[in-house]
C-alpha cells in the first residue's frame, strides 16, 4: 500500500537538516549557556585569592594562600583556609563542569564565606565556598600566573569606574595590549555593553591575522556589530570598499569555520555585488555546513532587503 507523506511532515522533513544547522550555530540558539567572563567574576566576586592546593582528596579541599588579590568582606581567609564544594559538585547542572581539586595545583579562586543557608547548623571561620559553582575556579597555567593576576586587578581599576565612557576607553585600551586575558576580557565586555564604534576598525582588522582563532572570532564579531550600528545611524563606512575586498578574502580562506560565520555576518551588512556573489558560492561549496548555512541565511535577508 502507497502511503503519502502528510504536508506537515514533509516541511518538517525539508526544513530539519537547517534547524539541525541553525542550533549548531553559536548564537542562533537562545538557550545557549554563556560563562560568565573575566571581568564579570571579578567585579561580583567579594572574594579573589591566588592559593595552593594542599589537600584535594578529604571532604573538602584545603588550601594555602600564595595572595590575597581583593576582598571586600569582613571574613577574608587567612593564611590556610578550607572550600566546600562537593555538595555543589553533586548538584550542578547537566551542562556545567564538576568541581575537583588537586593537590599541587595553583588557582584563582572566586569566593564566598560558607554560611548556615549553605546546609550546615555550623559555619567555621576558615571555611569558604566558590561563587557559580566550577566558574568560582581557574587553573593557573604552569607559567602566566602574573598575566591572569595583572588582568584581574586591571578589571578591578575598571569596575570602580562609575563613568561608563572611561569604561568604555579602558575596554579598548585592553584590546590595545598585550595581556591576553585583558584582551579576551575587554572584547567581551566591548561586546556585552555594545560598546565601540568606527574608529576600532584598524584594531580590528589587525587581529585577522592573529595566530589565535578565539580574537580573530571576537574581532570580526565586534567588527560586525559596529558595522550594522553604523549602518543603522547612517554613518559613512571609512574606506568601505578595501575593507569589503579584505573581509571577502577572510570569509573564503580563513581556516577558523566560526570565523567566516562571523565574516558573512559583516558582508551581509555591507553589501555590494561582489559579496553577494561569493555568498552564493559559499552557500554551495564551502565545507563546512555551519559556513554554508549562515551564507544562505544572508542570501535570504539580502533577498527580502
């Protein structure tokens, strides 16, 4: 017996290999998990330390302090303290890491005082708990301890701010520099706060020959922002078709997939012949399915535009 397949199905079945690809894009999900960054924890954490693992095996993980970097309560840890943190580790949720410690290892650690409400009739005065579960602790690299402290006490100088343009001026100074955890940090915020506008254009196009692919994401990212804002105010492009030639190169060739995702993005704000034509292309030969996906959803737009 011919059995026929119902409409609905058959758009659902036309239409499920591009929400498969669309979930798979960052960003496109609305459900996608961001981590807090850098300067978030260090703004909101009332307790900052740079300690030694001593004893990560017993019940809860004992730790020597090597420094102090902030602290803003009355109960800041001494010398030797204590962290609570396998309860937490048991109850976290299915996408967040499980917390462990080991003994030798040197971290930074975001910090609360372990309290009653924390389920113990008790509160001893050297126990302590992480803030936001695993995101309460970073692993030091064996070196560049001294980077993530000097970032850390940086974004400490700009969340005192309370002028959101001397923010603004210190964000850009990170991406200007040359601590990487600054960098990393300065251009999510940029990003969060929809923050900078045309004159970061040669910053940015400068890290697209960076050798790390995560600041030539956030670079060209930033780039198409600021692009689509400019757009929207109907503010002049500077040198709009060098920079159109130069992305176009970075959108066929760069070998970072979520990089030339985030390229299309930045054509598609300028337009022009000569980017359409090359989205067609990509929408058809390039190989990864993410890049392709993100050309056709452009083509749409840029149909209905």
């Amino acid at each position: 017996m011919l059995r026929v397949a119902r409409p609905g199905r058959v758009r659902f079945l036309l239409i499920a290999p591009l929400l498969g690809a669309a979930l798979a894009i960052p960003g496109v999900c609305h459900a996608e998990i961001q981590k807090l960054s850098l300067f978030e924890k260090t703004a909101r954490a009332p307790i900052v330390v740079w300690a030694v693992v001593t004893d990560g095996e017993n019940q809860k993980a004992e730790l020597r302090m090597k420094e102090m970097v902030s602290c803003t309560v009355v109960e800041c840890p001494g010398e030797s303290f204590r962290i609570a943190f396998r309860v937490d580790s048991f109850l976290r949720r299915p996408w967040e890491d499980k917390i462990e410690f080991h003994t030798g290892e040197e971290v930074i650690l975001f910090l609360r005082k372990f309290t009653k409400r924390d389920g113990n009739d008790e509160s001893p005065a050297d126990l302590y708990t992480l803030m936001w579960g695993s995101e309460g602790k970073f692993v030091l690299p064996p070196e560049g301890a001294r980077a993530v402290i000097e970032a850390i006490r940086n974004f400490q100088a700009i969340a005192a701010q309370t002028d959101p343009v001397r923010q603004e001026e210190a964000f850009v100074a990170g991406i200007r520099g040359k601590n990487p955890y600054v960098i990393e940090g300065s251009f999510q915020e940029l990003l969060e706060q929809f923050m900078g506008d045309l004159t970061l254009v040669p910053d940015l196009t400068a890290y697209f020959d960076s050798q790390r692919a995560d600041f030539r994401i956030l670079a060209m990212r930033l780039l198409a922002r600021i692009l689509d804002d400019a757009r929207a105010a109907g503010n002049e492009i500077p040198l709009e078709a060098e920079l159109a030639d130069r992305l176009r190169g970075r959108a066929a060739l760069d070998p970072a997939e979520a990089f030339r995702v985030e390229a299309i993005k930045a054509l598609a704000v300028l337009g022009g012949n000569e980017s359409k034509s090359l989205l067609e292309r990509l929408a058809k030969e390039d190989p990864s399915q993410l890049v392709r996906y993100e050309a056709a959803r452009r083509l749409l737009s840029w149909e209905k535009g």
